[in-house]
C-alpha cells in the first residue's frame, strides 16, 4: 500500500527549543479538537496526549476528532472506520476516571455517500464508542 505523507514531519529540536507558562493554570480547559497518529515517521497516541496535556494548563477532558488512524485492516470497506473509534475507546477507558478525561467524546468518521447504508456504520460506531461517540464527520 502506498502511504502518502501530506504532513510535515516532526521537528523535535523546534519542539525543545522553549516551553509556555501556562497564563492561567487554574482555569479549566475542554481541549475540544485533537488527534491520534500512527503513521509513518509520526506517531502521537495516548502518552504523547498526555505528556502535553499535563504541561501545566488544567486539561479537563478532551473530544477526540478522527484522523484515518488504527482503522479495520479487513471487512466491508464502509466499517473500516470503526476501528478508530475501537482504538481510542480502548486505550482512553482507563482515562474516563482520572484527568484529563481523554476522548471524553469522539467525533468518528462515515461516508455519508452510502445513503440509507450509513446507517450500519453509525451503530457500529455508536456501540464501539461506549456511550462517548458525539457525531461524526464526513472529510
């Protein structure tokens, strides 16, 4: 399979080169947008979030938004998607009672072309979502 990169890649000496003071550390934040990579030459899952969600600002809890990551590998091509939602409903669990809550909510994907079909995909997704599955969105 050809992977195709349309993301610059990581530049840790930048990353390093200085951190923020977090201007209120009190005030509680819902980081309402971010993802998780797995690809080539860019991986931020679960402790990546973590190590920078827990930089000083009060995270609270965080909605996950899809980002084509961990889906099925085989199966009907309309329900590889619900392997994101599998993924990050698995590895966050343990998060739902400590904080920041992480993926607190999930925003999945689904092809809103399949018609009446998308429907399939939505309960898939609802069901691995564990009752955090907010919406979904259609890139």
């Amino acid at each position: 399979m050809t992977q195709i990169n349309n993301y610059l890649p990581i530049r840790n000496e930048w990353l390093a080169s200085g951190t923020e003071i977090a201007l209120e550390p009190d005030r509680p934040i819902i980081d309402a947008h971010h993802h998780f990579y797995d690809r080539p030459g860019w991986t931020y899952l679960l402790d990546e979030y973590l190590q920078d969600a827990q930089s000083g600002h009060n995270i609270q809890a965080s909605v996950y938004m899809q980002a084509l990551t961990r889906y099925r590998e085989s199966g009907e091509a309309s329900l590889r998607p619900v392997g994101e939602i599998e993924y990050v409903a698995e590895v966050t669990a343990h998060q739902q009672a400590r904080r920041p809550q992480v993926a607190k909510r999930m925003i999945g994907y689904a092809d809103l072309r399949l018609g009446a079909a998308v429907r399939e995909v939505l309960e898939a997704e609802i069901a691995a979502g564990q009752g955090r599955l907010a919406g979904v969105r259609h890139l």
